[in-house]
C-alpha cells in the first residue's frame, strides 16, 4: 500500500504539471506516444502473443479472445486515434460562461482538468491506448488498470507510452499501471490524491466500486442494449440494421442484446429477422411466442448482456410496452428504434432512458470515436457529470475566474453599489 500511495502522491503532483500544458506540448507528446507505438511494436506483438497463448490454454471464451488480440490492426487503430486527438481542440481553458457583474468585474467559467483518474478496464489492450492519451490530451494523470489476461501486453504498452510522453516533456508521474486486484482495492482508498474513477465492467462491479469508495465515480455498467421494430418500420432497414447491431462486433457493449418486435409484425417481419439472424449464425432466446414459434430456447433473465452471436427476441404489444421492458431491464447505454412514424421515434427518443438513443441506425455507433471525441474512456451509464460515451468533454471540469479591481463585497452589501449581471455569448 505504501508503494501505492507514493505513486498516488506523484501522480497528483504530475497532475498540476499536466494542467498547465499547452495544445502545442500535449499534441507533441501524442505524436511521439504513436511513433513508439510504432517502433516498438514488435516487442508489442511478442507480449500480445504470450498473453493470447496463455488465454486459450485457459480455454477462455472466443469474444474474450477476440477483445484481447492486439496486433497490426489493432495498432494501425489506436494509432489513427492519437493521430485524430490532434485534430480536436484542446478541451482546457474553454469559456463557457462569462458576466458582467459590474463595471470593472468580470466572471468567466472555463474548463479545467478534473486532476487525477483511476481508470480499470477490460481485458482490452486497446482500450490502454485510448484512455492513456485521451487522459493526456484532457490534461489529466492517470492511474490504469486492465484486465489480467492483457498483463504482458498492457506492461508493454505502457511503458512505451509513459516513456515517450516523459521524453517530450511530460511531468514524470503522469501515468502509473496497477497490475494486481489487490490494488484495485487499495486504489480505492485514496480520495486524497485520485479525484475521480471510471469502472468498465459489469454493473455488479460497478456497484461494488461505488460501494466501497469516497472517490467521485463515473460508472461504465453493462451494455444491455435494446433495438425495438415499431410497426411502422421499413422491413428492409429493419433487418439490415438489426443483423449489423448484433453481428458487427459481438463482444462489446454496444452490441445490441434484445430485439423487441411490434406484435402487428408477427406474421411478416419477424419471421424475416429470425431467418437473417440465423443466418448470420446468431442463436435466438425468445419470450412465450418467439420459442414456441420458432424453437427457440426460451429466456429466462431479459437484464443480459450475452457478448457472443446469442440474442433475445421478444414480442410486444406497442410502443409502450417497448419503452417500459427496455427502462425496467436495460442498462441505460444504448438503445434504438426502428420506424418510419416521426411520431413514434420522437415519444421513443423521450421515454427512454439511456445515455444513447437512436432512430433508424445500429446501436453499434455507440462509441467515442464514432461520435467525433477522439476514442472514449468508457461509456458512462450515469447521469451525472458526463454521458454515453465520454471522450474528452467528459474528462474536464470547470473553474469561475472573477477579475476585477479592487473590489469590495460591502459596497453591494451597503447598497453603494449594485450588481448589474450582463450576460455575454
């Protein structure tokens, strides 16, 4: 713990330093982290390689697998999301607010680094890369802790991005990895130097991180994503969408879970969306109607975030009941109507409660850099400070700057002097 807490020391001093950073340093040192990114990467690739061999002597599942591998395509990757960041304003000393108080007194709110983050991930080396430099590019230090399966390749990545970033001027300090649970643990502990933690992980994990700390926590809860075919739907988007939704990419959160049909389309659609799914080798689960009719094994938990070529097929009523089975039994990250009715898409964008709602389009563009943030730390399922995917907006806080020239609170507390709070764009 004592090694743990002289690391939280130096990161909190390495946050000020990251602070005061200006645009130009920052993109420097995002340029350097991809070049050796670059020139390492076989060094990369070779602890990459023990950590996937050791993952199928462990007969870990393939979707896990799957999320572990980082080799060139992973890398050319992560290495045009550094490059991206560059191209992205600096998220520092953005005014958003300022008012005349008085004459002479100026108030202005601009953005600042929220200090120090704890950030612990899947078994996703990638997901390193992207928080590591969005945190850097934030202004921000930062305490990473991924999955044990990515131990060797996680070590790899960073210690080549902490180095690089150091050689170029970076406060030393300003990145640690935690290899151990036990860390986790002790992480949670130190409210006086970490100002906020991101969990990524089940919503039983991040309950438990809540649970057990004073630190500000942004929760990153499962994807239990959700796509309703309203009856006025195209029948051909319907199923193009639908099938990219589920099979694109199956072991992430975004990933859609549960597809809920519109009883009117019974007869028509949903046998068409059981032959597509099926025939993208997904496996259907379904409610009373969809097993019976279709011999499919029936669902025994709607709240299930499967990961894998598996889905929930379910019928409903109407509108209604799509919105009230996805409030009661999604995760609150992304979910999307299928319908031509404005009307229906507009009651469904209200009633929903997710960080991400969609209208005719895969749940699948649920992410960071899809959305122009430069990659993401995690999609927060919470509804304070930042939601749906959090890039770079999300890792700043604010700070009021008051100017003025020596002013007194008694001239406006005697009435001498009266506020005149003029509002500025």
């Amino acid at each position: 713990m004592s090694e743990l807490i002289e690391k939280a020391k130096m990161a909190r001093e390495a946050s000020y330093g990251m602070a005061v950073l200006t645009r130009e340093q920052k993109d420097e040192a995002l340029s350097a982290i991809a070049d050796a990114l670059n020139s390492e990467k076989d060094r990369i690739f070779k602890a990459n390689s023990e950590d996937l061999m050791n993952a199928e002597a462990a007969n870990l599942e393939k979707p896990l697998i799957k999320r572990l591998k980082f080799q060139d395509e992973k890398l050319s990757d992560v290495t045009d999301g550094i490059l991206s960041l560059k191209t992205l304003e600096d998220p520092v000393g953005r005014q958003t607010l300022h008012t005349t108080l008085d004459d002479g007194l100026e108030l202005y709110r601009v953005t600042c680094p929220i200090g120090v983050i704890g950030v612990i991930f899947e078994s996703r080396p990638d997901a390193l890369v992207q928080i590591a430099t969005l945190c850097l590019k934030s202004g921000n230090a930062v305490f990473l802790k991924g999955g044990s399966e990515a131990a060797n390749t996680n070590k790899v990545l960073a210690e080549v991005i902490y180095n690089a970033g150091v050689k170029v001027g970076l406060p030393e300090g300003w990145l640690h990895l935690l290899t151990t649970r036990a860390e986790i643990a002790d992480m949670l502990g130190l409210d006086e130097y970490i100002d906020l933690i991101i969990p990524r992980g089940s919503n039983a994990f991040v309950q438990y991180i809540m649970q057990n700390t004073n630190i500000a926590v942004l929760g990153h809860a499962d994807g239990v994503c959700h796509t309703y075919i309203n009856e006025k739907a195209d029948p051909a988007k319907a199923i193009r969408v639908a099938v990219d939704a589920k099979t694109q990419y199956v072991s992430v959160c975004n990933a859609t879970e549960t597809f809920l049909v519109d009883e009117a389309l019974k007869d028509t659609l949903l046998p068409e969306l059981i032959k597509a799914l099926r025939e993208a080798g997904v496996t259907i689960y379904g409610d009373d109607y969809v097993s019976e009719t279709f011999g499919a094994e029936k669902v025994t938990e709607w709240h299930h975030e499967y990961l894998d070529m598996k889905c929930s097929v379910k019928v409903v009523s109407g509108i209604d009941e799509a919105i009230s089975h996805i409030n009661r039994n999604g995760s609150g990250h992304t979910d999307a109507i299928i319908t031509e009715d404005k009307a229906a898409a507009e009651r469904f964008i209200l009633g929903v409660d997710s960080g991400s709602v969609y209208v005719n389009c895969s749940t699948r563009f649920a992410d960071g850099f899809r959305y122009g943030f430069g990659a993401e730390v995690g999609v927060s399922t919470s509804k304070i400070h930042a939601r749906g995917p959090v890039g770079l907006e999300g890792l700043v806080s604010y700070k009021y700057k008051l100017i003025g020239n020596g002013d007194i609170v008694g001239d406006y507390a005697s009435g001498a002097k009266k506020f005149k709070h003029i509002k500025h764009d």
